[in-house]
C-alpha cells in the first residue's frame, strides 16, 4: 500500500507540482493563461482512451499555446475523460447510426488495455462517433471556457494590481513613521487655511 502512495505521489510531483513552479516562475498574460488551460481540458476530454495528450498536443500547436500548462491540466482532468466517453459515444451514436447503444465503460477500458490499435479495431466505429461529437462540441466549449478563465484571471489581475498600490502608498512614501505622503499634504492644506482665517 506504501509503494502505491509513494508511485502516485511521485507521478503527482513530477506532471504537477514541478511543472506548476516552472509556469509561476515564468508568467504568462491571462490570455494565454486561460486559452491553455481550456485546451487542456477539451483535450482531456478526447474520448478515446489513450489520446488525449496526442489531442492537447495537436490543440497546443494549432492554437500556439504553452504546452506545459496543457498537459499539467490534461493530466489534472484525466477523470473528465472516463466520465464524458459514454455520453460522447452515446451522442455520436445517436447522430449517425440511432440504433441500440449498448457497449458500458467497463467494456471500452477492457478493449484498450492491450493497446489503443487494438481498442481501435474492436469499438472504431463508435469512437469515430465519438470523437465527431466531441468536435462539435470542442468549438463551443472552448470559447466559453475561454471567455470564463479570462475574465477570471483579468479580475484576479486587477485585484494584485490594487493591493500593490495600497502597499505602496501606505509603507513606500511615508514622509513621518505613521504618515503617508497624501495624508501629510492634507494637514499641511488645513493647518494652512486655519493660519489664513486666523490671520484675515
């Protein structure tokens, strides 16, 4: 049971943890940010076992995105591939054949345990049904996970930019030890305009 622990938390390190730093120490513009990460969870989405990192390879280089962040999240959604092949399979199946929809998930992964050629030939014509419905699919969904993970990172953007700004009036121009430099100019304008009543 240990060893197991130890494998997943290894291949968690190695495809997550470490490949994480690597982008935060890089930094990328929330566009490219979130048109990564959507690639990579329509490409882990593909539903033929086996392929979805060919399918995110294939997106990264068509869309001309950072494929550290598409795999990383590739590998995070692995569970959202065996979730969404049946009902993929299902709507292909539905499109272009209508008939009885009979082969179950256990199935599927049976047939590509001894090799995706293999898993191919034996359920190929449903997977190509499949993998047409996830093409239709893809382009919508994409634009609004897109649009989502923009908007998300662009709020996120604005919010460290604020907090700068307040760190910066309030600790980087102090004139006194308690007195930032828009509240001194605002006591130097009143006791001013107190001397001038005073005086007239």
């Amino acid at each position: 049971m240990n060893t197991i622990y130890q494998y997943f938390r290894k291949l968690y390190s190695s495809r997550v943890l470490i490949p994480i730093s690597n982008i935060r120490k890089q930094g990328f513009s929330s566009e490219t940010l979130a048109m990564s990460i959507s690639i990579g969870i329509i490409g882990g989405a593909f539903p033929v076992i086996g392929l979805a990192s060919y399918a995110c390879l294939m997106l990264t280089l068509a869309f001309r995105q950072n494929i550290i962040i598409v795999q990383v999240v590739n590998w995070l959604v692995y569970p959202l591939q065996i979730l969404l092949i049946i009902p993929f399979l299902r709507i292909g199946n539905s499109i272009f054949s209508g008939g009885a929809f009979t082969i179950t998930l256990h199935q599927i992964v049976a047939a590509f345990q001894s090799g995706i050629l293999n898993g191919i030939r034996l359920i190929g014509l449903i997977s190509l049904y499949g993998i047409i419905a996830w093409i239709a699919l893809a382009i919508p969904a994409l634009i609004i996970l897109y649009t989502l993970f923009l908007y998300l990172f662009r709020t996120i953007k604005r919010i460290n930019l604020r907090t700068k700004k307040v760190y910066t009036v309030n600790h980087s121009n102090q004139v006194g030890p308690n007195l930032p430099v828009a509240t001194s100019v605002l006591i130097v304008e009143t006791i001013q305009t107190i001397n001038g009543i005073k005086a007239g």
